[in-house]
C-alpha cells in the first residue's frame, strides 16, 4: 500500500476523531478536512479547507484530482445518501463509504425495515405511511406502544417516541404534515416500542467480511438519568458488560453477517463502516433498532481510542480496486472508554453560535475531540449544537469515566452543559466498595417506571366521563358530577400493599403493625390529592388460613382506618396451598377518598419558583425499601431477633416493624383552614423510589425540587443502612427521615409550619422549587455527601 492522501469530508466530532486516528498511521502523508472544525487544525498532517463545499461533489472530485488524493472517507450520512461514493468511483479515487444503493440502509427507514423482512433480521414488527390519515387510523388500532421515525434523513432527531395516543397523534401530525423535519417525514414507520437496553456496534465492511470495534452504549437524551429530549448523542462508553462474547456471537450470527450478506445478494454490497443499532431484550433477544451507512458520533470517539490496528490500512483494506479486510487485524485494546459531550445553552433546541471558549491541555488517557466548534486565527469559538468531547481510556470503566470527567474541566465556555451520569447504567450493579443497591436486592425502580409508561397508552383507552384515565399520579380519580351524578364530588382511589416487610412480620410472628402499613400507604397518596379517605378494602392472600395471624393483621388495619378516619367496609381472604407455600402470606388494601374539585392537588399551574418545601418527619423506614434493607441484614450476618443497632431496647426485627406514619388528620386540619387552604400548592407521599422519584410527581415539568438533604438529621436506622448503600441510592430508594413534602408559597410557609407542628408533626424546611434546566431532573439533592 502507497501512502495515502486522505480528503476528509465533514466537520464533527466523529470527522476529528477520525484524523486524529488517521493521522497516527505510518501509511497516511496528508489529510485534507473539507471543511474541518478547530479540532482538526491542530493534528499533525492535517489541513482545513473551505476552498471547496462539502456538499459541491463534482467540485470535491477535482479537488481530489488536483491534490492527489488517493483515499477519500466521508463522514456524515449526507453525502453518502447523496451519493458522493459513484463521483469518486468514476474518477478511479477509492471511497471508504457505501454506493447510493447502499446508503439507502440509513437514507430509508422504509428501506431498512423492508430489507430486514427480506432476510428474515429481526427487528421490531412495524408498518410503513406515506399517507397521513391511513397512518393517524393504525395508530387508533394497535394495541401495544409505538415509535414512529421519519423515513428519510433528520439528522438523528427523527424519532419520537409517545407515550400516549394523544401524543402519538400530535408526533405524526409534526412529522408529516406540520414537517418538523421537512421532506424526511413525506413517510414515516410505525414501529414496535422495544424494551430492553441498547447496544451500538461499529464494524468494517468489504463487501463480503465484516469485523467489529467494541459493543457500545450511547446516551440519547439531554438530561441525566435518560430524562429530556432527544440528542444526536451527549455520551458514550464502551465495551459494555451487556455484550457478552456470547451476545456477540450471536449478533454476528443472526444479524450481521445476513445483513452484508443480504446486501450483496440484492446487488448493492457494503463497503465502509457499518453502525448497527441495537436492542437487546431482557430475556438475551437481540432486534435490529437502525443501521447507519457511517461512523457514529460520539461512538467513534469513544471506540477508535481502543482500536490498537491501524485504521488506515483497515479503511484501504475495504475501499481499494481489491477487498482484503479477510487478512487485515483489527485488533482493539482490553481496557474501557468514555466519551462526555458538552453542548451549547438550550440544545437540543435553539442555540447560540460564536460564544468565546478556551480549551486547557489535556494530560495523557484523556483526549478533546472538537464538533462544532471554529478556528479564526487564535481565536476558538462555538459553531454547533454539540460542540466539544472529552474522551478518556482507563483499567477499568470507573477510571475511563472519572478521566473523562476530569476533561471535561479543561473545556470552559459560557452556558455550556453536559450530562452528568454518563454510563450510569453500566454502575447499576454494585460500586467496587461493596455498598448495595436496590436492583441488587432483586428490584428495579427503572423496571417499574418503565412498566408504566409502556402501559400508558393502554390505560388511556378506558377514559370516560369524569375520568381522564392517566396514570402516574399518587391516585386516581373520577369526577362523579361529570360522569352523571350532578353535584357529586370527585372520588379518588389508591391501591398498595405492604411489600416484603412482610416477610419481618413472619420470621417475628408480629402482624398487627403490618396491617397499619396498609392502611397508611394507601390513606397518605389520598391525602396528597387532597381528598379525605372514607372507605378502605383490604386483601389477604396465604397458603392456609391461621385465624390468630390473619385476625391480628385485621385488627391492625382496623386501627390505621381508625388513625386516618375512614371506615373498614369489606374484605377478601384468599387460601391458596399452590400458590403460596408454608407461613406465606401477601395483603393489599384499596382506599377511597372524597373532595370537591376546588380542593384538589396539586395545583400545578399554581407552583412558582421560590416556592418552599416543608418536609413532615417519617417514623422509620415506613414500608418501602424492605428487599433492600433485608440484604443489608444479610450482610451484616444479623438475626432478627438479634439487639437493635441503633435502638438496644429492642430487637433488629421489632424496630424495623414500626409502622408507618399516618399524616392524614394533620394534613387535612391545614388544609382545612387559612393560610393552608390556599398557600400548600402540593403534596408527595415519600414511598418506594424515596424522594428522588415521588418529589417530581406532584411538579409541573419546568420546575425542580431542590433539596439540600443536610437540613435535617439523618435518623439512625437510616445512618445504619447509610454504611452500607451509597447516598444517591438511599436517596432513590428510602424515605431517609421525610415521609411527606409539602410545596408552599413562601408568603405562607410560617403559618402552615405552625399549624402542622400545633397538630403534633415535626417539620423541617427542605428546600425550595427551580427552574428546571431542559432535560434536567425533577428533584437535585445537594449534599449528599452529608451521608456518606
């Protein structure tokens, strides 16, 4: 192979990382950016130009000619869709990319899908629309959730994925006839919603070979834990844990290797980088989401750092007169890569261009790819949405992240913003200091959102007068004076149960305050609506009915409907030998309040930021969090009956049986009167999914809690359970001290605190109500470090 003069087409991140590659080659002489960014200024044997328009392919070619380009590699998907491939082709210039017919893989999701039929490739069942009214009637028949991505090419931001008919509605109405992302959506796919985790795989193509870089896991959305709108990508690590050698073998088995083969069976072969998005189910199943015709961005600045190989020789190996990928190595390195993007102020959305940045020398392990972003003279400035990366390569996935990060600090520029959490899904099994987390006790609270956004749309069919049917709230409600009862008031209802402190109960043969959790966890998420329970139904499901143990567990429920005021009105008990084994048994509990429509929370459109949150005290761990707190046991080697760590006068079993708190008489005698009546704008019930999760429920979406967890003591229990769970997790999944928090209006912060102390609550001034930043959390909790 003869040196090589490279023409570079394109000016991202993906385009510096590339010659940033290239240009370590022994084999490379010269590359020439059309048009480059500022990254690709300062590489060795690199050059920008912008004497030719990247997208003037006649004008590239003589370009090509006249600077003896030998090899040309283009970038982005555009010009691959356009065809750049067949210029160059007839010019005798290679191209380390697809031909036009190829690209249709990316160009078309039409295409894709129909080819991926073809060859019997797994991926999601869908169905193809260029006519907007057939389109707005099949979304009205299935059955099941859906994604719908406009065909043609939207710069990676073509997808939407509803979580409801409505939404499912209005998304095609953008696409396809307001053109959101103008001729891309003349046709769209109605696909499947799959539901697992999503691996991306890079891999070079000869037209008959395929080898692949490292599976990689991309972060999408803007805002940390997966929150926000779509990006064209703020992260990436890579390899994964998920992509087993088995998975691999698998993917190349039934999805790879088919799909090159396809493609030249069907006469277009594929010669270039192959990106394979993918979706593996959680039962191993793996479903083709997309394939793109070229590198991904920020994929390819986070696999080519591992690639050992020399990249050139593996491009001109797929491109030139003759394939030989066969007796190329593509050998990659055994450590872990993360790539951090930082984004410009208000991306996805508008952004401001020609901000001033100053970008620090990076130390060894760390590298700054550069995407939108300009050079003029000495002068760095912002040109693009996602405008820097930090990328990293360590021993462990830990230390590639914590590098990344540390790049990160080198970049500085006014509004710039970045995600926080980069592979954060990667960490969900337990941190190299053996602290627990819930998933590891056998629950997901990523599961169980997850369960109920794909069953939204399912709920929403059963909508009738006076009930909305959405779900996701503390309870649910239905407006009797609109469902044909005039003057009728608005009925809600809550259903829980007692969890696996149940199984405490059983290894103390103590129930009574297991029946007190049930009433307690239902009354308290009618309470914050704002309703006043009256009615409560309980369940009791075992093995074989001991009459003293189910009579205890009734006389408890009894007492938490006497505490919350409402009245025990019916039952079910259930023996079911099959079913349930030995001393087992499980219980729920459904309550039913009442209120007028002026009473009820929370009053969204009422919060404002400076609103204050007053947190009411829990009374122990309440009856969330058990799976957790039992492994814990298990690690400390504990009994049951053992002495109480915290509390010597009782056993581990007896403290950890508290029942939960009650706050129903309290809450409603404020509600009740001046200032609370009109100054209290919300309510959350602390439950499983601690204040992390259940403090967003009650806001509207552009304002966040802020809440600094230093303001109150952390209780014992909870300082013991702290020793062996990190604090981000206590925060997701305890109450950790606070089992109510009530949103304020500041003018009547002092009288609600004093009415719900003079009704015996201890309460403590959390925090205060944001702007929430775009894809930004609904709750931010400061000084966690406090309990570590």
């Amino acid at each position: 192979m003869s040196s090589l003069r490279i023409l570079l087409v394109g000016n991202g991140g993906r385009e510096h990382a590339l010659a940033w590659k290239l240009s370590q080659s022994p084999y490379v002489e010269s590359i020439i950016a059309v048009p480059g960014n500022g990254g690709t200024a300062g590489l060795p044997k690199v050059t920008n130009t912008t004497a030719v328009k990247p997208n003037d392919y006649p004008g590239l070619v003589e370009f090509a000619k006249k600077n003896s380009i030998n090899l040309v590699v283009p970038g982005p998907e555009a010009p691959l869709v356009d065809g750049i491939e067949g210029y160059f082709r007839e010019a005798g210039i290679p191209v380390f990319g697809p031909s036009k017919e190829a690209a249709r893989m990316e160009g078309s999701k039409t295409f894709s899908k129909d080819f991926m039929k073809k060859h019997n490739i797994p991926t999601a069942a869908y169905e193809n629309f260029s006519d907007y009214e057939k389109a707005s009637e099949y979304l009205k028949t299935v059955k099941h959730n859906v994604v719908i991505k406009a065909t043609g090419l939207a710069a990676g931001k073509g997808v939407i994925l509803p979580q409801t008919l409505e939404e499912a509605q209005q998304g095609l109405k953008e696409i396809m006839q307001d053109k959101a992302f103008g001729d891309a959506g003349n046709e769209v796919v109605i696909e499947e919603f799959l539901v697992g985790d999503e691996l991306s795989i890079l891999s070079f193509c000869d037209g008959t070979t395929i080898k692949s870089l490292p599976a990689a896991q991309d972060h999408k959305r803007i805002g940390d834990g997966d929150t926000g709108l779509n990006t064209g990508g703020m992260g990436c690590y890579a390899p994964t844990k998920l992509a087993t050698p088995e998975l691999l073998a698998r993917v190349e088995r039934e999805i790879l290797q088919p799909t090159i083969d396809g493609m030249r069976k069907d006469g277009f072969p594929f010669k270039g980088c192959l990106f394979t998005g993918l979706m593996i189910a959680p039962d191993g199943t793996p479903k083709v989401l997309e394939y793109n015709v070229r590198f991904g961005d920020p994929e390819t600045q986070t696999v080519l750092p591992l690639l050992e190989s020399d990249l050139a020789k593996i491009m001109y190996a797929c491109a030139g007169p003759i394939p030989y990928l066969e007796d190329v190595p593509v050998k990659v390195s055994n450590k872990f890569s993360t790539t951090v993007v930082v984004a410009a102020p208000g991306y996805p959305e508008s952004y401001p261009k020609n901000i001033p940045m100053q970008v620090s020398a990076a130390p060894q392990d760390i590298t700054i790819f550069h995407a939108g972003t300009k050079l003029t003279g000495d002068a760095l400035a912002t040109d693009g949405g996602r405008v820097i990366a930090s990328n990293a390569v360590g021993e462990s996935l830990r230390a590639a992240v914590d590098k990344a990060y540390e790049g990160v600090k080198l970049i500085n520029f006014d509004g710039m913003y970045y995600r926080k959490d980069i592979a954060h899904r990667a960490f969900r099994e337990a941190e190299a200091s053996g602290k627990l987390t819930y998933a590891q006790a056998g629950v997901s609270i990523d599961a169980g959102n997850e369960l109920v956004d794909r069953i939204k749309a399912a709920v929403a069919t059963t909508r009738r007068p006076g009930a909305d049917a959405v779900i996701g709230g503390f309870g649910g409600e239905v407006d009797l004076s609109q469902a044909g009862f005039p003057g009728a008031p608005i009925v809600v209802g809550a259903i829980d149960g007692v969890g696996t402190k149940l199984i405490i109960a059983q290894k103390m043969n103590k129930h009574d305050t297991v029946g007190i959790d049930l009433v307690a966890m239902n009354v308290n998420d009618l309470v914050v609506q704002g309703a006043e329970p009256f009615m409560f139904l309980d369940y009791y499901g075992c093995s074989r009915l001991d009459v003293s143990v189910a009579a205890s567990f009734v006389e408890g429920v009894a007492k938490g409907c006497l505490e919350s005021g409402c009245a025990l009105v019916g039952g079910e008990t259930a023996e079911m030998p099959d079913l349930y084994t030995g001393d087992d048994y499980d219980a729920a509990g459904a309550a039913i309040g009442v209120m007028k429509a002026e009473q009820r929370l929370p009053r969204k459109d009422a919060m404002t930021e400076g609103d204050v949150l007053i947190g009411l005290t829990s009374s122990g761990v309440h009856s969330n969090g058990f799976s957790l707190v039992r492994k814990v046991v298990q690690k400390r080697g504990l009994d049951y009956t053992d002495a109480c760590p915290w509390d010597s006068s009782k056993t581990l079993g007896e403290a950890l049986l508290t029942p939960t708190k009650i706050y129903v008489k309290p809450l409603l005698k404020v509600l009740g009167s001046e200032p609370g009546a009109t100054a209290v704008k919300g309510m959350a019930h602390i439950t499983g999914g601690g204040l992390t999760e259940n403090v967003p429920r009650m806001l509207p979406k552009h304002l966040s809690a802020e809440i600094d967890v230093a303001a109150w003591e952390l209780p014992p229990v909870f300082k013991w359970l702290a020793e062996s769970v990190e604090p981000a997790e206590m925060g997701r999944t305890f109450n950790t001290g606070i089992g109510m928090v009530v949103a304020v209006a500041a003018d009547g912060v002092e009288g609600v605190i004093k009415g719900l102390e003079e009704a015996g609550e201890k309460v403590f001034t959390l925090g205060k109500l944001t702007k929430r930043p775009e894809g930004g959390n609904g709750c931010e909790l400061r000084n966690l470090e406090s309990w570590a």
